[in-house]
C-alpha cells in the first residue's frame, strides 16, 4: 500500500518536473519540436487521405455499367454548357485585362493555383482548421488564400514540408475585409472568425458596418471580399448574413453575423491562391526577407 | 443559605421594564417607519447604489445640397494604435543600445536618460510605422517597387512618430493605446490621397499586416466633409461635447438623473450650419440601464432605449455652382501664386435661395472634426481663414453703387432716363478735382451709357445734386445697412440665432450724422462725391450686394436670402416695396447693365448663349496703410427673364493688379456657366 501511494508521489513529481522542464525550455526548441511532431504525423495523415481516396475508387469501380453511362451522359451534357461559358469567360477576361491595363491595375492572374486535398480537420478545433495534403515542396507560403470554386474557404497559416495547415474563415485568428450586397457605392467592413467551442455552428462577425445601410429586402445578403487588400481576388463569396444586421449600443455602426458558404460542410477539395510575387504583408511575416530590405535594417 | 428575591412589584422593576418596552417600541415603530413609509426611497437608494446608465451619443443628422449630394455626413475612421506596454521590452532594449552608442560617443559625459528614452520610443515606433507603411502603401505593392527599397519615413516625415503627441500621450493618458496613425483613410492624409487609395490601405492593413501584435486597427465614427474645404464656412464644423441630447423614451419610471452616469463624449456644432441647426443635426442619445458588480463593471443589461441620428437636413445650396465658385475664385492668385481672399454668393432672385456662397481662404472642416490642433488653427488664422467674407466681410461697394445713385437721381428728379450730362476728365468738387478713370473722359453721357462705362463723373454730378441724405436714404431703401439671413426658430444657447452664426451687423450708410457721430468732423462735398461712386465712408457685404442685384431684378429693393430650399410657400422678402422708378427708368438702368456685358466693362466675361445683366466695380482700398483695389462685379441673369442674381468681391493686394470685369468677372462667369449647364 506504502508502496503504491511513493509510486503515485514520483509520477506526480515526475510530471511536475516535466512540465516545468517544457516551460522553460527554449521557445525554439519548443517550436522545432511541434515541427517534427507535424512531420512525424504527416506521412501517418497522408496515409489516411491516401486510403480514403482508394477505398472511394474501388467504391466508384464496383457501379454498374448502366450508372456509369448515365453519369457519363450527364457529364457531357454538363460540359457542352461549361464550354459554352468558357467561351463567354475568356471575352471577359480579354475585357478584364484590357480595363487592368488601361485603369494600371495589378492583375489578378499574378497567383498561381494549386489544388490540394484536404487530409485532416484539426480535432482541437473542428470548424476552425483544416489540413491539406500540399506542402513547402509544393511551393504553398503562409497567408496565401484558400479557395473552393468562388467561395473564400481560409488562409494558409502554417506550412510543413508536405502538409499545410488552413485557417477557416471561422477562425478566430481569419480577418479580412469585405463588401455587402446591395451597399452602393460599396463600402469596406471588416470580416473576423468568432472563437466558439468545436460543437457550436461555425459563425464569423462582420463588423464596422456603416449605419445607414440596409440588406437588400427578401434576399439572402451575399459577403464578397473586396480584393483591396493585395490578398484575396475581388469578388470571391465569404458567407452570407444571418439574421438581422443590428446597431452597435452607440448606434453608430452596425454588426451581423456571417454564416460561412455550405460548401465548407462537405469540402475534400480546395485551390490554394499563391501570389506569384510575395505581398509586403508576407515579407513582413518572413524575418529572412524582411531583413533584406535596407530600411529596416 | 438563601438569598431574598426583590419582589416582581418593585419600582425598579417596573422603571426597567418601561425602559425596555419603551425601547421595544422606538424600534418597533422604527422598523414600521423604514418598512412603510421610507421603504420607496430606500428601494431607490439601493437602485442607485447597485445601478449605472449608460448614454451613449447618437450619429448627428447628414445635410444634404438642393439635389441630395451630401455636404456632410459620417463615416467610419480607422486609426492604428500602438500598446506601448506591450512594446516595452522591445523599448528597453531600443534604450540599451543608444545608453552603450552613448557611452561608446563620450565615456565622461553623463547621458541624458530621460533624452535616452524618449528616443528609444520614438525609434521603435516608427520601426513599426515603416512596417506599417511598408504594408499599406501603394508604392510597396507591386514587387518592382519592393526591390527598389523606397524609404517611406526619410522620404516623409509627417509619415514619423509626432513628438508633441508622444509626449502629450505620455503625460495624460499614459495607460491608452498610442495612436500612431490618427486617421488611416482620410482622403488628403499621409496615408492616402483618395478614398480609393484609402479603402486601399485599409484592406491591405487588415489582410496583410500581422495580427494579434502590439499595433491594431481600431474604427469609429467621424464628421465628414467629403468635399473637403467645400462651403466651409456655411457648413462649419463640430467639436467635442459632454452635453448629450436627452432620451426621455422608456424612462418615466426611473429618475435617471440620479443614478450613477457613464457619458460618452459626443459631437456639437462649433460654427456654420453645424451650429445653428444643431438642435436637429444631434438626433437622441441612447441610455441603457445596467446592473453593476460590487467591482463596478457593468453585469446584466435591465432595459435600454436606442440612440436615434440626427434629422438630415437639406440646404438650398448647389454643389456644381458650389464648385465653380470655389474653383474659379482659386484660381485669382496674387503675385507669389497664393490664392487672392474673396467671396462669390448666387442666389435665386425670386426666392431668395442661396445656390453658392464662397470665400477665399477657406479651411477643411475634416481637420477639425477630431479636435482643432493649435498648428492648424494658427495656420488658418494666419491665412485670414476663419472669415467667411461673403456674410462677415464688409467693403466698400466701389462703382456697383453707381446703380443706386442713378435711382437715387431719378427718383428725386435731378436726373431722367435720357437725360445727357457732359462728362470730362474730372470734376472739381470745393478745391480739388475728382477724377474720371478714362483720362480724357468720356462725353455726353446718359444713365444707360454710365452704366455700361462706369462713367464717374456722371455719378459725382447727380450724386451732390441728390445731396448725402437722400443719398443714404436710398441705399438704406435697398437695406444695405440691415443686417441679413433669416432668425431661427431654435431653441439654442444665443437667443438671437441666424441661419449662419455671426453673420456682420456694422454695414455703414454714411451721412453728415455719422461722420459726427464718428468724430470725423463736419460733412463736404468731397464726401458725397466718395460715396456717390460707392467708396468713401460705405461698408457693405457681398451677400447684400447679391441681394440687392436680386431685388433689382423683380423692380422691387429688398430680397431675404435663405440657405433653405423653397417649400412651395408664398415668399416674403421682409420689408421690400416697388423700386419706385417708371419703365423708361427701369429700363434705362437695365438697359445700361445689359451693356456693360455686351460693349462695357464686363465684356472680357460675355457667354454666348446666356445673355445677362452685369455692373462692375473697383474701389480702393487701403491695405495696411497702401492703396489696393477691390474687384467687383454683380448682376443676374438671364437678361429676359431673371431667375439668378449674383456678387463677386475679390481683395485686391498691394502688388496685384485687380479690376472688377477682368478679376472678379471670370468667378461669376463660372458660376453662371455652371447654372446653365443645370438649369
């Protein structure tokens, strides 16, 4: 009995004595060792994704002829129209950088896209990171924006060699600006995750809404990003508005709750936007390039 | 051994036993008085203590030009604020490094610490507002620019950290987030030109600068003038108040007054429009009720009543013709490029609405939205800025008079409408001769000729055979000496409250009783010769010279302008009676205004298309004991049928050449031009 409760007292001190020990351990030890946990866990979520996909490919190959040739049909059909828009987008876009160029506009064109399959929801905080399966190797940079079709999905906040880690426009820490359906002429307001516990629906808060606006009546009220911070293409949808867009106490500004696209319900796939030339932002975030430039020497 | 019991009937007994039910009693009734009849007051004592209403200040109302452009309204201020505990460390290492370059300049010397210090903080922050502007700055954001490494602070030092509201922040309000940007979007500030620009830098500060640091971004609102300096001195301004309006909704059962009070400071108008209809502009405050923890912060909301913004409020004025005035009165610059002080007004004959009212310099309410810097106001100060010439300014009408004394000859018989006097080089009035400004002088010269040439001779002829009274009466006739701008029906702090505050109250319609009341010594002939061509002793405004085009227009001789638009009702011009002229009369005066457009002195500034009616004027001036001219012109138009009346002053300076038609005849030009383009 002596025996076990001296055994009890040593594991507690032993505990006590790493903590402490963590504690003051060098933060760069720190980090690096939440680096090599990542990469050490990279190769294991990897398999996981990899698996997935291939029981849904023998999942696919078990269809019957008949559904493979219906789905066939109606793949047709659905690319007969998508050329048909391709053709109407590609005048857009000769249109579009004809205006740029004229108006002296950066081009949205200066990102590169990668797409990347989403391997893990970080479990600490359901809605609010995911994993994807693209890496530093892949040429993926913190802060580059994530995207599903049309629809913001996150940030990219930490990049492993293979793996990166999102920041969903839930997150706490995602902020960024927007502008509202039916504001004209369009004014900024400022979009942030809302920290909630991983059961609750995942909501963010739009907020510095000017006091005279109004929600177009009987419609779903669209959040679009602006494309005014160097990060985000304009026009992208961040959410939509939930509920009634309400006075702050002093009545000078307004605030809403911004619930995010469906899509991030089911999302196993998404686009990373790569600025082809780092933002000031993204320099000042990288001590090394940052320290480049003379002025802040 | 037993001891005697006292018996239960003794005196004392029963004194104890009063003594006590008597104490009883007094409590009980004590108890009763506290419970029953004390008990609301004590309750609401308890409230109080337990209690805290909020007041919050609402938005103040927008105001609006004649078509809904808005002159004033409020937007959403974003400002960077820099948590200087949280850079402390980073502080004290700035501080280590300059102690031991210090120590390493000159061992010997002991350093100033405090010097030390003040600039580690200094060159800390601004490190953080390179960062800052190295993220939001145009100049930064394409990556050919980022590999030329600009340098943003060396390049602008307004862009540094301010030292006087360093130390101001220190001193006062050390335990507040510094504000290291006071204003990140405001068109024309350091950081920004436009508002695109603006909107820009906004963006790029919360998506690309690093969050959760010890520099933020905060917003609130702000008064805002998006037209900048735009009828400044009309609109005015605001300045901080604890005076909240009140909000009596919902709070009939509660003494707020008593309760504990946590008032956020609000926004009051200082000057213009701003302040006079301030009553309206202010809108309602909002309170909530809160019951308060023993450690004072605020724990569950009881009840609340909105704010609710300021009534809008629009005005009569134009901001196209706004603009034209404003535009073209800048562009009269003195010898050095700087802009000649002046003022324009336009107004609607029939009416009485002002479309424009400008003057030169001006000042950008924007700047004083926040609080009005003792740098900016000296600035403007310096500059004569605070004055809105058009209502404060007084002048001596120079040769638009010579209108006047042509009505004053008429109507009292010395002269008619086709009678033709000789007019020379001068005319000598006692012992000195009056000068014609044509050298050889101009001939035989009726009222309509006089008109179109501004012949001075003519008017010193009729004017001493009207005499200085009559004279005097005239102008007064024309309400040149009254003071102008409707009283408001507003409650304010000044019971005498006008449409735009402190409009001039000391125009001047000389005669012999005031040159004596003034100790200028008996009335002469040289004196009534002065004001028959509009100089002499005689002060007016431009906004009466205006308003006497105007009246002249309808034939009548007086007009009540207005900064409110025209509401359908039937219009009174306050004390205006018939011109008193017969047609040929009437028509010989606008015949000779018509003139002075098409062959006279207003010819440089003819518009084809939009024939009008014109009189030009230069009077002297002395400025700082040296002669200088003021440029004149007035009129309205069309010619046919009148629907705007005009004035135009522009001060002349010492080295400037300045002449009614060619100075102050392009301003009104303009204005009529852009009438024109809307009407």
């Amino acid at each position: 009995m002596e025996k076990n409760r001296q055994g009890a007292k040593a594991s507690y001190v032993a505990l006590a004595v790493f903590i402490a020990a963590w504690v003051m351990l060098p933060s760069a030890f720190r980090r690096f060792n939440r680096e090599a946990f990542a990469e050490f866990q990279a190769p294991a979520l990897q398999l996981l994704s990899k698996s997935r996909d291939l029981a849904r490919y023998w999942e696919l190959r078990s269809r019957s002829d008949e559904e493979l040739i219906s789905a066939s049909r109606d793949l047709s059909r659905i690319n007969a129209a998508l050329e048909l828009k391709l053709q109407s987008t590609d005048d857009i876009r000769r249109e579009n950088a004809r205006l740029r160029e004229m108006l002296r506009y950066p081009s949205s064109s200066e990102y590169l896209t990668v797409v990347a399959r989403v391997i893990s929801r970080d479990t600490s905080s359901w809605w609010q990171r995911i994993i994807i399966r693209k890496g530093r190797n892949d040429g993926i940079r913190p802060g580059a924006p994530v995207v599903f079709g049309n629809h913001v999905i996150g940030r990219v906040s930490i990049v492993h060699q293979n793996v990166s880690e999102v920041d969903l426009i839930t997150s706490p820490s995602f902020r960024c600006t927007a502008f509202l359906d039916g504001d004209v002429p369009p004014r900024i307001v400022h979009v942030g995750g809302m920290a909630g516990n991983s059961l609750s629906a995942p909501r963010a808060k739009i907020t510095v809404i000017p006091n005279d606006y109004s929600p177009p009546a009987g419609e779903v009220t669209k959040v679009v990003t602006t494309g005014l911070g160097g990060v985000f293409p304009a026009g992208l949808i961040i959410g939509t508005i939930e509920g009634d867009v309400l006075p702050t106490p002093e009545a000078r500004l307004k605030e809403a709750t911004m619930v995010p696209s469906k899509v991030l319900d089911r999302i196993d796939e998404v686009s990373v936007l790569i600025p082809k030339y780092p933002t000031p932002g993204e320099i000042l975030m990288s001590p090394t390039e940052f320290l480049k430039l003379e002025e802040f020497k | 051994m037993s001891v005697p019991s006292a018996p239960l009937n003794s005196w004392r007994v029963l004194v104890l036993a009063g003594i006590f039910l008597t104490g009883f009693v007094y409590v009980v009734l004590g108890l009763m008085y506290r419970q029953i009849f004390q008990s609301s007051d004590l309750v609401r004592d308890a409230e109080n203590q337990s209690q805290r209403v909020v007041i919050r200040p609402p938005a103040r109302g927008i105001i609006y030009d004649r078509n809904g452009q808005p002159l004033v309204e409020n937007r959403v201020r974003w400002r960077v604020k820099a948590d200087l505990m949280a850079l402390q460390p980073e502080i004290r290492k700035e501080y280590l490094k300059l102690l031991s370059q210090s120590k390493q300049e000159s061992y010997f010397d002991k350093p100033d610490y405090d010097k030390l210090q003040e600039n580690a903080r200094v060159n800390v922050l601004n490190r953080w507002l390179s960062k800052i502007w190295f993220v939001v700055d145009d100049n930064y954001q394409t990556n050919k620019a980022r590999t030329n490494k600009v340098y943003p602070l060396r390049d602008n030092p307004e862009r540094q950290v301010n030292m006087d509201s360093l130390r101001k922040h220190l001193r006062e309000s050390r335990a507040l987030k510094f504000i290291l940007i006071s204003d990140l979007a405001f068109p024309g500030s350091p950081a920004s030109r436009t508002t695109e620009e603006g909107d820009r830098a906004i963006a790029r500060f919360i998506e690309q600068f690093p969050s959760g640091g010890p520099i933020t971004l905060e917003s609130d609102m702000v008064r805002s003038y998006p037209n900048g300096s735009l009828a400044a001195h009309i609109l005015g301004y605001v300045r901080d108040t604890d005076e909240l309006p009140p909000n009596t909704e919902g709070s009939d059962d509660l003494s707020l007054a008593s309760l504990q009070r946590l008032k956020y400071t609000g926004k009051k108008g200082a000057a213009g429009i701003e302040e006079t209809m301030d009553p309206v502009l202010r809108g309602r405050s909002g309170w909530e009720l809160w019951n308060k923890t023993s450690s004072g912060y605020n724990k569950e909301l009881i009840r609340s009543s909105p704010a609710a913004q300021g009534t809008p409020v629009t005005l009569s004025l134009d901001i196209n013709i706004q603009k034209a005035a404003e535009e073209s009165l800048s562009n009269i610059r003195d010898s050095v490029g700087r802009p000649l002080p002046g003022a324009a007004v336009m107004m609607n004959v029939n009416t009485g609405e002002i479309l424009a009212m400008a003057s030169q310099p001006s000042f950008n309410p924007n700047r004083l939205a926040d609080r009005v810097t003792n740098k900016y106001y000296d600035e403007v100060d310096a500059n004569g800025g605070w004055l809105n010439r058009a209502t404060q300014g007084l002048y001596a009408p120079g040769s638009t008079f010579k209108v006047i004394t042509a009505i004053a000859g008429m109507r009292n018989h010395k002269v008619d409408w086709d009678d033709v006097l000789d007019c020379g080089p001068f005319y000598r009035v006692g012992n000195r001769n009056f000068p014609e400004h044509e050298p050889v002088g101009f001939g035989p010269v009726d009222v309509e000729k006089m008109l179109a040439i501004s012949c001075n001779v003519w008017n010193y002829r009729v004017g001493l055979s009207v005499g200085p009274e009559l004279l005097a009466l005239e102008a007064r006739r024309f309400g040149l000496d009254r003071p102008l701008l409707k009283n408001l029906n507003f409650t304010t702090n000044r019971p005498f409250t006008t449409e735009i505050p402190y409009p001039a109250t000391r125009m001047v319609v000389p005669d012999p009783d005031y040159k004596s009341r003034i100790g200028g010594g008996a009335w002469n002939q040289g004196d009534t010769a002065n004001t028959s061509i509009g100089q002499g002793f005689l002060l007016t405004t431009p906004l009466h010279m205006a308003c006497f085009a105007a009246s002249l227009s309808r034939g009548e001789t007086r007009t009540t302008p207005t900064l409110f638009p025209y509401t359908g009702e039937k219009v009174v011009h306050e004390g205006t009676q018939p011109i008193g002229l017969n047609r040929q009369q009437l028509e010989a005066i606008r015949s000779g205004m018509y003139r002075c457009v098409e062959e006279g002195t207003a010819k440089s500034v003819k518009i084809p298309g939009l024939p009008y009616m014109a009189k030009t004027g230069t009077a002297e001036y002395f400025k700082t004991g040296v002669k200088a001219h003021l440029a004149w012109i007035i009129g309205y138009a069309p010619a046919d049928r009148p629907v705007v009346a005009f004035a135009v002053l522009v001060e002349g300076q010492l080295d400037t050449s300045t002449w009614g038609g060619k100075t102050a005849g392009p301003v009104a030009q303009e204005m009529l031009k852009a009438w024109a383009d809307i009407r």
